[in-house]
C-alpha cells in the first residue's frame, strides 16, 4: 500500500511539473507574441463589439492581452500556481466567448479545452498542497530538528 501511494504522489508531482511547465510556458509565449505577431495577426480576432465597447484600438487591446497573458505566465512559475492557473483557465474561457462573437467556433472550442486544462493545473495544485500537509500533519508536535521538510 506504502509503496502504491509513493507511485501516486510522484505521478501527480509529474503530472503537475508537466502541466505548470506547458501553461507558464505557452501564457508567456503567446503574449509575447502578441507584440511580434510571429503566430497570428491577432488584431483580427477581436470582436467588433469588443472594439464597440472598449474605446481603443484593436492593437492596443491586444497589447493589453499580451501582458496579462504573460502576468499569468510568471503566477504559474511562481509560488502562487493555484492562483495563475485559474487567472489562465478564465481568461482563456473569456477569449473563446470572445472568439464565439467573432464566429471563429473552432478555434473557441480548443480555447474551451486550454481553459479546462488550466482548470486542471489549479484543481492538482490542491491535491498536491494537500498531499504536503498531510505528510506535516504527523509532525506537528515535534520538536524542530527531528522535522524531515519534503522536497516541494
């Protein structure tokens, strides 16, 4: 049984350095690009009615995309994970319905799966928090130095 939880809690350590790498990563980039336009002319997704109600240009929209895409990035390679993730996992729902107004339903549904994924990446992020106090909770009474702290 020892030995199956130990398989457990080093898959979903796994499963979650994969994930925090692949949604910090691709926040970052996509922002990034979103002031090089290597990927995509994003300026053309914006929503008309987006530019209706947001009195500036779609460039400067996107730019403002960009840096909360890269905002989210660095939350997710930071300390607070949780946090980014679900900054991610809602801004990119909030693009699809966006990307739903414009009549792009394609791309919104794959939006729709990165948005789940990061929901994914946050709700493992609580697993994993939970994982660690479990492995504290027996400790507590100790005295200092006979604490093992886990490798987090």
């Amino acid at each position: 049984m020892i030995i199956m939880v130990n398989f457990l809690k080093q898959d979903i350590e796994n499963l979650w350095g994969f994930l925090k790498a692949v949604y910090g990563t691709a926040a970052i980039v996509v922002g990034l690009d979103k002031f090089t336009f290597f990927l995509a002319d994003w300026t053309a997704y914006v929503s008309p009615l987006v530019l209706a109600i947001i009195p500036l240009s779609a460039q400067t929209i996107i730019g403002i995309v960009g840096v909360i895409e890269i905002a989210a990035g660095i939350i997710i390679f930071s300390y607070w994970t949780k946090l980014g993730a679900y900054i991610v996992s809602a801004w990119v729902a909030v693009v699809a319905l966006n990307l739903v107004m414009v009549g792009v339903y394609d791309i919104a549904i794959r939006d729709l799966l990165i948005a789940a994924g990061a929901f994914s990446l946050a709700k493992l992020t609580v697993i994993r928090e939970e994982s660690v106090k479990e492995f504290l909770r027996p400790m507590e009474g100790m005295r200092p130095a006979m604490r093992m702290k886990p490798i987090v």
